[in-house]
C-alpha cells in the first residue's frame, strides 16, 4: 500500500466534511457494531489460532467491551458533540464563551497483539465518534486477527474514510513519519518513546497507552479469600499479558501464607491441576516472548506451577515467593502468568518503593480498612486501578482510562474517548451592542453604546 498517498486521500476526503454530522458518524458506528456481530465466530476463531484464546474469555474481553463502547457512546454522541456553554467573567460583560467540539482530521491508530481485536478497535471508535478519518494498524503478531481486521474493515468502509495498514516495524514506522492530525498508540515503553519522538517533528498530538509494573498489595486486614480468588484472576487471564494485570504482589507478612495458600486453591479451580492440557488457557504470543519468560522461573520459590510447554508455547500459572527487587523479574514488566511475591510489614515501606519506580498503569490494594485504603490511594500515583478486585476499572465505560508518565500519555473509553479524538475549540462570542472603551490604549470614554 502507497502510505503516503493514503493519508493524502483521508485528508482529501476529511475536508469535504462528510465526517462530521452526527448521522453520518451514528451510521459508522453501527455499521462497525453490525461488522462485529456478523464476524463473531470469524473472529473468535482468529483469537484461538493467534494466542488460543478460549470463547469465554474472547467474548467476554475482546468482543462484549465493544459492544458496550459503541451503545454507550450512540445514546450520548448528540450531545458530546454541542457547543458547551460555559461561564463568562464580568470582565468579559456582553459577550457568552462556548467550546466547539471539533474533529482532528485523520487519526492514526497503532495497535498491540495482547487483546487484538479490542485494542485495535477501541480507540477506533472513540475516532469515528470524533468525526476522524481512520488509518489503523493492528499488530503483526497476531496475523489471524490482523488479517480478519482488514478484511472485515476493507469490506465494510471505504478505504478513504478508515483504512487498515497490515504489516510490521517497516510499515509503522513509514506510518509514523507521515503527517497526521493524531496518533494513537497501544504497547510497550521503548516503542511509545519511538512514536513520539516522530510525533514531536510534525508536532501531532499523541495518545500513548503503555504498560509498566501494576502491584497488587494485600493488607493484613483483607478478605483473604476474595482477594485470592480476585488476583488469580486477573494475573492469568490470557495467561497474564494484560496490560493491566497484577504484575507483582506485595503481601502483608502476617497473612502471607493464607493468602498464598488460597491462590494456589484457586489457581487450581480456574485453570485445573495440568494447566498445560487445559485447552481453555492461552498460549503465550510466539517463541520470542517464550524464551523471554521462562527465565524468570529460575529465580526465588515456586510456590505453584513452573511447568512449560515449548512447542505449544505454554507456561503454568505460577507463582514465586521470595523474590527480591535485585531478581530480574522485578526489573521489566513481566507480560506472562508469572507472580512474583514480596512481603512487607509497614506500608510506608512499599508505598515508598513503589514511589521510587516509574509511575503504574494499574495499581491494585485489597484491605477491608478504609483508612489504609484512602491511605495508599492518597499516596501512590498510577493510571487507574481498583480496591479489593483486579481490572476491572478497565469495563467502566464512565471511567476515564490511561497511564501516566512511564505507563502513557491520555485517556480514552466513554466520554473521554470522544474528548480525545476532538480538539475543544474555546470561542467567546462578543457583542456589537456596546463597547468598553477603557480596554484600548489611551482611551478616556468608560463604556460606548453602539
Ligand atoms: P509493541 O510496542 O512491541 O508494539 C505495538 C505496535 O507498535 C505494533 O503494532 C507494532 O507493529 C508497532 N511497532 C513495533 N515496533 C515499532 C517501531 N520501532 N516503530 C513503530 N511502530 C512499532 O507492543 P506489544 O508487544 O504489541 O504490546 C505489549 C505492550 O503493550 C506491553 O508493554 C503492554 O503493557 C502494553 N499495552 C498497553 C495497553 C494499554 O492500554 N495501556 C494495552 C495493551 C498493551
């Protein structure tokens, strides 16, 4: 595909503003709902060949979000998308001040392979909603999907108005140099610092959702049994490469051994006493990613799991115990279903910690004391996270969601996704009926009534 001349016929086709009604952008957004719904089994078919995802988890964490995305945002786009009034000083006496929603332009959207069908699309429609024209790249490795996207997409819209790039390294690269009015990207640190680097030569506004080390700490005064069931949970679904899963637990020494003794119970529950035969458990993404995890199963206890599957790229749910922060696995996020434990006896001692790292996408705290909890949440900064559960702040589309700092730049889903694909215009609309005289240089008359 000729990249540039793509993004010139998106701007062409941008600037005969037939992306801006709100019928035309109501008719995008069922149209994609309509696509998804007719694909379901095509697309739950490419999550299992590209990272064996089970139906369950495909639906429930790829494809039923969408859903919810879109329906939300067709009840509200009408109103998101007027002129909010807002307040005028007396300073400014006569005139009303608005703020205009207005679309970027073309948007670019670059895309991970962890949940590749979501994160491909739901920043998608967060730039429909905004009245964008679209040029999404989905990652290449997760090919089944990548490849359904742009048959699905390419059959579905018009290329000038959403288009789907394939391909890897090159073509995004090639992508990011062009000028565009905004770029959205989803993955990793080191390609995040990429991107924008390219962004800040044409100076494109940027959205960058990354990743980092998200803790989970477990306070002496928990629901043990619910903090247990609810960290399993979301540390290794889809075998842990979630972005916002637990990436570390920090567990109060008094209740350490509860705790991990119910993990391993529900470890067990959900994903069975051989989770490498467990057909319903994903498979990590490709042998790179493997060999990248399997290391770290050398490093402090197993407490449980520690079994691999070479060939089918496979890794035991596990958890280490006695792990320090000299270990390796606590130097990168770790992305795979791997949990590393440490154990603390004053909070200030892990608040401090974790203070001294970069800044979380995810921060999780299970306590049933709500002093402690305003405690930490008042003192440790991250993106968003939850009290006594795991991800999910992630399915509140009334919650607005990103990192900050390390872990990204701007939030998305819901209303905020409208707001960050829409520049807010700020206007003053000034009167003609009077005029103060004493605002210009030397004028003696107070007010002047025209
Ligand atoms: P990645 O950074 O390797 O790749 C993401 C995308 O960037 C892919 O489409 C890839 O083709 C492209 N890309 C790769 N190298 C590039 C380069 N040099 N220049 C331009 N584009 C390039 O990330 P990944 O491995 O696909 O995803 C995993 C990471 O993403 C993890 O760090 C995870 O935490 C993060 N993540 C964040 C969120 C979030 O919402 N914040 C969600 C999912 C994943």
């Amino acid at each position: 595909m000729n990249i540039p001349q793509l993004v010139n016929t998106q701007r062409a086709y941008y600037h005969k503003d037939l992306t801006r009604p709100f019928d035309f952008r109501k008719e995008q957004l069922l149209k994609l709902k309509k696509m998804i719904q007719q694909n379901e089994t095509d697309i739950i078919q490419a999550l299992k060949a590209d990272l064996n995802k089970s139906e369950f988890e495909s639906y429930t964490s790829e494809i039923g979000f969408l859903y919810a995305e879109i329906n939300l945002i067709l009840k509200e786009l009408k109103t998101w998308m007027k002129p909010t009034k807002v307040k005028t000083p007396t300073s400014h006496l006569g005139s009303k001040s608005y703020i205009y929603k207005e679309p970027y332009g073309v948007s670019l959207i670059i895309a991970p392979w962890n949940y590749p069908f979501h994160l491909a699309l739901a920043p998608v429609i967060g730039a429909i909603a905004g009245g964008n024209t679209i040029i999404l790249k989905p990652s290449e490795l997760t090919p089944s999907i990548s490849n359904l996207l742009n048959r699905l997409i390419s059959k579905t819209f018009d290329q000038e108005y959403f288009a789907v790039v394939e391909g890897a390294v090159e073509e995004s690269q090639e992508l990011i140099e062009q000028q565009v009015d905004l770029i959205f990207f989803t993955g990793s640190v080191p390609v995040g610092k990429i991107v924008m680097e390219k962004a800040s030569q044409n100076l494109t506004p940027i959205l960058l959702e990354l990743g980092g080390k998200s803790p989970v700490i477990v306070d002496e005064k928990a629901n043990l049994d619910l903090a247990a069931k609810r960290i399993v949970w979301g540390k290794y679904t889809n075998a842990g490469q979630t972005c916002i899963a637990p990436d570390y637990l920090y567990v109060h020494r008094n209740v350490k051994p509860e705790l991990l003794s119910k993990m391993k119970q529900y470890i067990k529950e959900m994903y069975s006493e051989t989770p490498l035969l467990n057909e319903e458990y994903t498979h990590i993404v490709n042998h790179r990613h493997f060999k990248r995890l399997t290391p770290y199963l050398s490093e402090g206890e197993i407490v449980i799991g520690g079994g691999i599957d070479e060939e089918n790229k496979i890794i035991e749910p596990t958890i280490l115990d006695h792990i320090t922060w000299e270990d390796s696995v606590m130097q990168e996020e770790i992305f795979g279903p791997i949990l590393p434990v440490l154990t603390y006896d004053d909070i200030d001692e892990v608040i401090s910690q974790v203070r001294s790292n970069e800044k979380p996408l995810a921060f999780y705290y299970f306590s049933e004391d709500q002093q402690n909890q305003e405690y930490v949440l008042n003192h440790i900064p991250f993106g968003g996270g939850c009290i006594n559960d795991t991800l999910f702040h992630v399915a509140n589309p009334y919650l607005p969601f990103g990192g900050v700092g390390h872990s990204g730049i701007g939030k998305y889903h819901g209303k905020a996704s409208f707001d960050a694909f829409t520049n807010a215009k700020s206007i003053v609309k000034q009167t003609t009926k009077f005029d103060f005289s004493f605002r210009y240089p030397n004028t003696k008359n107070g007010l002047t009534i025209i």
